[in-house]
C-alpha cells in the first residue's frame, strides 16, 4: 500500500505514514478495485485476524527502507497504544482520533501526550 500510495503521488518518501484503523480487511488486489475501500470484490466487509504487532513492525521496515519518514496510528485505544508500546523500536509519532465536544477522549489524549505523541 505504501508503495501504490508513493507511485500514485510521485514521491520518493512520505513524511508520515498511519495505520488509519486497528482492524485488517479481506486483501483486496489493485487491480481489481482502487482504492478497495471497506469490500471486497463481492461487496463484503471481512474481516480478518491480524496481529497489529506484525503490521507495526512492518511499519518500522518502511522507516528503515527510507519511504517514511515518520510512523503513527489513527483510531487507537489506550491499550492498543500500550500493545504497539511493548514491542516498538520506533515509537509511534501521532495519534489521529476523532474529537469533539461529545467525544473529548481525556484520558486517551494525555496517555498519547505522556509518551511523547503528537494528537
């Protein structure tokens, strides 16, 4: 997905690069469907098991290649960013979440401040 998203803007690295949503979908080709969105090639939302562990460290490698600068996550939950915590060898740079006045996250934002990420 890096490497598409590096193509389809003509760059050569990004500055910062985010697993948007802790959950993995159902491998979609490019070919098929771009952007494959939330389904599959029936229509279908599949979900599929996927340790979040991995793909942070699969992020790490794009750091380490050069084609990210920065690496973060959006939609995290305090112990999903305690998980990613545990095993980073390079910690996450941002949290994206969704603010508002109904939905202010307190406690999330001032963990994600304490261990030094930018929200």
């Amino acid at each position: 997905a890096c490497q598409r998203s590096l193509k389809d803007l003509q760059l050569s690295y990004l500055d910062e690069y985010l697993i948007h949503f802790p959950i993995s979908m159902e491998f979609v080709p490019f070919d098929k469907k771009y952007p494959p969105e939330w389904t599959n090639l029936d229509g279908k939302m599949v979900l599929v098991p996927q340790d979040m562990c991995a793909t942070w460290k699969a992020m790490e490698s794009l750091v380490d290649k050069g084609l990210v600068k920065t690496i973060g996550v959006c939609n995290f939950t305090t112990q999903l960013l305690r998980q990613i915590l545990g095993i980073c060898r390079i910690r996450p740079s941002t949290l994206q979440v969704e603010l508002h006045p109904h939905n202010s996250q307190q406690r999330l934002i001032r963990f994600a401040h304490e261990e030094g990420m930018n929200v």
